[in-house]
C-alpha cells in the first residue's frame, strides 16, 4: 500500500477543499462529520473569519452544523495557500463562468491549479469538483500541475468528481447523492474513490476523466432542452389559451415514458444556464454543431424579455405604462426556499424593468440585500411586506415561489400579480388580478 492508502484506510487523510462556497462547503461538512480532518481554503479572509468563529456562509449549511465541525476540531478554514502542502487531498470547488462570447471562463480553474502546484508534492490526489468541458482535467490541469516535475499518475494522482448539489433538496443530500469518479489512470481513479467513500455513500466509478467530465454536463443538457420545451410550449398555449401548468399537471399522471418540467422565468443556478455552452464550445473543435443546444439556450435566454413583455401587456389593459410604474419582484433567488442568487433570472428582470423605466424594488426572506456579482451590481435591499406596502405597486411580479410566502394574501392586496411560477394556483378569489407569465 502507498503512503496515501495507509492513510485513507486509517481515517489519518487530510482533505483540502479549494472553495467555500455552495459546493465546497457541503462537501467539507461530510467529511468532518465523517471524522476526516478537512482544510477549508479560500481567497476571502471574511469568509474564512466567520467560518471559524462557528457561523455558516450559506443556508443550506446551518450554523449549528458549522459550530459543530469547527468544535470537533475536524474543520479549519484558511487563506493561507502554503497549507495545501499539509493536505493529502485537494478537491477543487470554484466557479466555472462564461465570458461575454458565451465561451469557457477557466480562470479559476487555471489560478487554482498554479497555486496547488506551488505546493504540490508526491502522493498528493488532486480533484476537480467544477462542472467543465470534456478533456478539462487531461488537457488543461495536467500541462500546469506537471510543470513541476511531477508526473500525473506516477507521483501524484488526478481525478475528475463533478459535484451534484442541489440547494434545497430535502430528499438527497451531499452524503447520499450518487458520485461519479474518474482517474486519469486506473490508481487514480482508485484512490479518488477510496478518499470520496469516506465521506459519500455510494460512488460510480466511470473509465476515464473525460467519461466523468462528460456525465455532468449530458445532466445538464438534458435539463436544459427540457426546461426549454417547457418554456416554448408555455408561450404557444398562452396565445392559444391553454393553460400550460394544467397540461403538465394532466401529463404526469402517465406512469411512464413522461417525466414533468417546468416553466419559468428563465434559467438560474450555476449550472443548467452555463455548462450546455461548454459542451458546444468544445464540440465546434470537432467541427460539430450542437443544435439542440444552442436552442435550448436560445429560448432559455429569451424568457426574461417574455416575461417583461407580459408585465407590460397587463399593465397596459390596465391603462398604465411600465415606465414610471413601480414594481415589486418576489424572490431574488434563482429557486424556492434558497439564498442562491447565482445566474437567478430575478436579476435580469430587474435590470429589464429600470431600463424600461420601471421603479423596482424586491423582496426575498432569504437574501436581505444583493451582493456584486460578475455581472450584477443592484445595490438593492430586500423591502419587507405589509398589506399598505403592497397596495403601493402597480405591479407584484412572482419570480420565485417561495413556500414563505402567503399568495392569497399577496394577491389580496396587490392591484396586479404577475406570476410566473403557477404560485397562485391555489388562490381563491382575486382571479381578475393574476396575469399568469
């Protein structure tokens, strides 16, 4: 057995975690609880700070479960990158963006790999968690870590594990989702699966880097063509009357050959938005086209200018203009009972509406005010609700249907509510004020 072995095979493994954030910090809280001890990185000193004062970053881990990790002295976290050197694992967690073209943003992927391999030493596993394109690990990870002198699946290992959250999900958690693995040689895909079955409880070991690379981003394609069926389908029934939600309701009770999506706003989250266009951008260095794809995205894209062009169609029955209207969105997340606001359809909404002229304001119970993001800066703060506050918008549009909130009441006191997530399917009375988007 190899140092590394010796050490998965006592619990003795130090795992490093290479980005705290919604990925990372899931994944650091199952192995601590699992009794491995877990260096937590990341470039944010205030993130570090609150880490270790035994608070969380995120709502899908609560404080008491970070206090816990930080008690039993099984969690540390650090922005001190010479660390990674006491790690035997390091599993990376950083976002994987798009620039404007619509092309792979790899720069955390790229600076993350030239800091670990400052420190990189022999028996080290290094695992990428980020969602990429296929031939990632092999043609991009590989070059810069071997600039050491370090050979790939002879001095150290390298493995791809594409992470699989699910904010929000009460059904399956980090420990219980299913992980696919896959080594750049058959010792590393070895020794991924023996470190990740410390802390996961079911692994699926593929054939190669490229095999696992290629397994999330097929999850996500097949999400996002759907969801654009979904949407397409929405908009035809509207012009034809149809409502497009009774019709979904009515085909799920088929017990086979048909699973539900659903309509929305627009594509949200760091995932279904972003990693189809990495599939097509390394599919056109085969001279292949992604059709479906580019489609999908097409029509995924567009929702957020249906959906405004809607407000403005109920606005003007009523005999008001959107410019100088004042507007209020319901939910900033990019899903129900969230704090995620990562690619959240609720910001383009609300930089759709000001451009028009629109006063917006918003409410989310779980994002009490936006952040800067790549793309956004609203230096917005979440407006609390009450029946006079209500009363004062011309419109309330319902961009995600947190189960926080009381649509009956909403509806009540609100002059119009445009929902674009069925939220008030339940409401009885005040039908004549719901525009369904």
């Amino acid at each position: 057995m190899s140092d590394l072995e010796k050490k998965i095979a006592s619990k003795k493994v130090v795992v490093g975690v290479l980005g705290l954030g919604y990925v990372g910090l899931p994944l650091a809280r199952e192995f601590a609880l699992s009794g491995v001890k877990v260096l937590g990185f990341d470039i944010d000193d205030k993130k570090v700070k609150i880490l270790n004062s035994g608070r969380s970053i995120i709502k899908n881990v609560p404080n008491e479960v970070v206090r816990k990790m930080v008690k039993s002295g099984k969690f540390t976290a650090t922005s001190d990158m010479s660390q990674i050197r006491k790690a035997d694992a390091v599993l990376i967690c950083v976002p994987t963006p798009l620039t404007e073209n619509r092309e792979p943003d790899m720069q955390y992927v790229e600076g993350s790999c030239r800091t670990i391999a400052k420190y990189l030493r022999k028996e080290h596993l290094i695992s990428l968690e980020s969602t990429t394109y296929p031939g990632t690990t092999r043609e991009l990870m590989k070059p810069i870590l071997e600039e050491t002198g370090l050979k790939a699946g002879k001095d150290f290992y390298l493995a791809f594990s594409p992470e699989r959250e699910d904010p929000g999900n009460k059904q399956y958690s980090t420990r219980t989702i299913p992980k696919v693995v896959g080594g750049l040689t058959p010792k590393c895909r070895q020794l991924a699966y023996q470190v990740y079955s410390l802390a996961i409880q079911k692994m699926v070991p593929v054939s190669s880097v490229e095999a696992a690379e290629a397994t999330k981003i097929l999850e996500n394609v097949y999400r996002c063509i759907n969801i654009a069926m979904v949407n397409e389908l929405k908009m035809v029934f509207d012009r034809m009357g149809i409502d497009v939600w009774e019709v979904i309701r009515a085909a799920s009770t088929k017990p086979f050959g048909y699973h539900p999506f659903y309509p929305g706003p627009g594509l949200g989250g760091h995932c279904i938005p972003i990693d189809p266009f990495y599939l097509t951008w390394k599919a056109r260095q085969y001279g292949m086209a992604t059709r479906f794809i580019e489609l999908a995205g097409e029509i995924n894209t567009g929702m957020p200018h249906y959906v405004i062009n809607r407000v403005m169609e109920a606005l003007n029955e009523r005999k008001k203009s959107l410019k100088g209207s004042k507007v209020l969105v319901l939910g900033l997340a990019y899903k129900p009972d969230i704090d995620d606001v990562r690619e959240s359809p609720s910001l383009e909404l609300i930089e759709l509406l000001k451009e028009r002229g629109a006063k917006v304001d918003y409410n989310d119970p779980y994002v009490p005010r936006t952040h800067k993001m790549r793309e956004y800066d609203l230096k917005m703060t979440s407006r609390p609700l009450s029946a006079a506050m209500l009363r004062g918008y011309d419109c309330v549009l319902i961009s995600t249907n947190h189960s926080t909130y009381d649509y009956e009441w909403i509806v009540r006191h609100s002059k119009l509510v445009v929902d674009t997530r069925n939220a008030t399917a339940g409401v009885k009375g005040g039908r004549r004020k719901i525009v369904k988007a």
